[in-house]
C-alpha cells in the first residue's frame, strides 16, 4: 500500500497539508585525505515545500548545491538533522526502505544524465517503469512515448544516445524523472544544454507539474532570471542556505 497520500488527500478542508519535504538542522561534512578535519558543506540547512509549491536555490560552483539535492532525494544521508518527506522523517530508515521511497516518491533530473549507451530515447524513459509493477512492456512504451512527446521528443524515439545532440538528451533525462508522475521532482541545472525556447519550454511543463497537481519542485540554478519562477528563492552559501 502506498504511504503517500493521493492527491486528493492534500486538499480536504482543515489543517494545513503536510509538506511534501521538510528538512531541519541538516550538516554534511565530508574527510578530505590529507586534511585534519573534516570538510562541512552543508550546515544547519532548513527548508520547507509544500504540496503546489516551487523552490529555487542559487548559489556558486562548489557552494554544495549538489550536495543538497543528493540529501533531499536521499541519496546521501545527512550527518546531522532531518529530512522528513510527507511527514515521514527518513534518516533513520533502513537503506532498502529510503529506496522504496525514493522511488516511489521523487524524481530526478541529474547534471550528469547518467543515461545508457545504446538505449533508444523509449527505452531509456520506460526503464523507470520496469520496477514499478502492473505494465506490460507495450503499456510502459506507451507511456514512454507520452512522456517523449511533451518535452518535444516524438519524433526521436528510436534515436540512441550517440545520435541524440545535448539537448536532447537533456529532454530525455527530464521525460525519464516524470515517467512516473513524481510527488517530488528534485532538478539539478535541467536547462544547462537547452536553447532558450526549449528550456522555456521545458521548464512550463515542470513549474506546471508541480503546481497543477499537488506536487513540488526543487530547482538548482545559475540562471537568477529562472530562479525568479519559483515561488520562494534560496541561496547556499558557505554551506548556509537562506532566502533570496
């Protein structure tokens, strides 16, 4: 049974929603080989979204804004702090049960695509869907397509990676994050390899995403025009992060 709450839940009269992601108090620290003590990216980190809701977190090259994402999408666990993720506080949990929620909960758009040599743009899409049970491979394929086709891609679905240019793999590795319509897309630089009407684009259907349906977007950027989408903008600097 799934521990998140449909859509639906999220708007009955009443108390406010629970956040979709709620962090508190969180440091990261990393050793350093040759160094005493050890390196502290993220420090005393708190922030809020909630259901319908877009965050923006600016901040220079080596401010540990990737860091941070890989935190909120618990792929690293912090060493301090909470990261609670509708309600559920997920530091603790046992490695296999932070897996289960992530991939039932969050998507990603990574900086490194991390997509697969000799995969057509379908399949690199529907492989999501592989471990989410309940479709057979046409279903997944169709879905796919869906997927493709709104970031602009219809026509390039049996194209490999070696023939996709930058951007397109940028497109394929954003339709991949929502092929499983994502609570929580968590998004590291998505519009870095676009032209600006793609990345206009693109970004539309992830803004929409989040608001339209109850969802929430976590946004990493060097672009401050960008950043001013989002409802609430943040800075990570020295490991700190505060608003805008």
């Amino acid at each position: 049974m799934s521990v998140i709450p449909e859509p639906g839940d999220l708007r009955v009269a009443g108390p406010p929603p629970e956040p979709v992601l709620a962090v508190e108090g969180v440091t990261k620290r990393f050793k350093l080989k040759g160094r005493a003590d050890p390196l502290t990216v993220l420090e005393d980190v708190t922030l809020t979204v909630r259901p319908g809701a877009t965050a923006a977190i600016v901040g220079l090259s080596g401010a540990g804004k990737s860091t941070l994402l890989n935190v909120l999408g618990l792929l690293e666990r912090p060493d301090t702090g909470t990261v609670r993720i509708y309600g559920r506080e997920t530091t603790t949990m046992r490695e296999r049960d932070r897996a289960g929620l992530r991939g039932e909960t969050i998507g990603f758009v990574f900086q490194q695509l991390n997509l697969l040599q000799r995969r057509t743009a379908r399949q690199q899409v529907a492989a999501p869907l592989l471990y989410a049970g309940g479709r057979t491979l046409r279903r997944r394929y169709e879905l796919a397509d869906e997927a493709l086709r709104r970031v602009g891609l219809g026509e390039r679905l049996h194209a490999t990676q070696a023939s996709l240019s930058g951007g397109e793999q940028q497109r394929v590795a954003i339709a991949r994050a929502l092929i499983r319509d994502p609570r929580l897309i968590l998004a590291d630089e998505p519009t870095g390899a676009l032209d600006p009407q793609t990345a206009a684009q693109v970004m539309d259907l992830l803004f929409d995403r989040a608001r339209a349906e109850d969802r929430a977007l976590v946004l990493v950027t060097h672009d401050h025009a960008l950043a001013r989408r989002a409802d609430d903008v943040y800075v990570l600097d020295k490991g700190r992060l505060s608003p805008a």
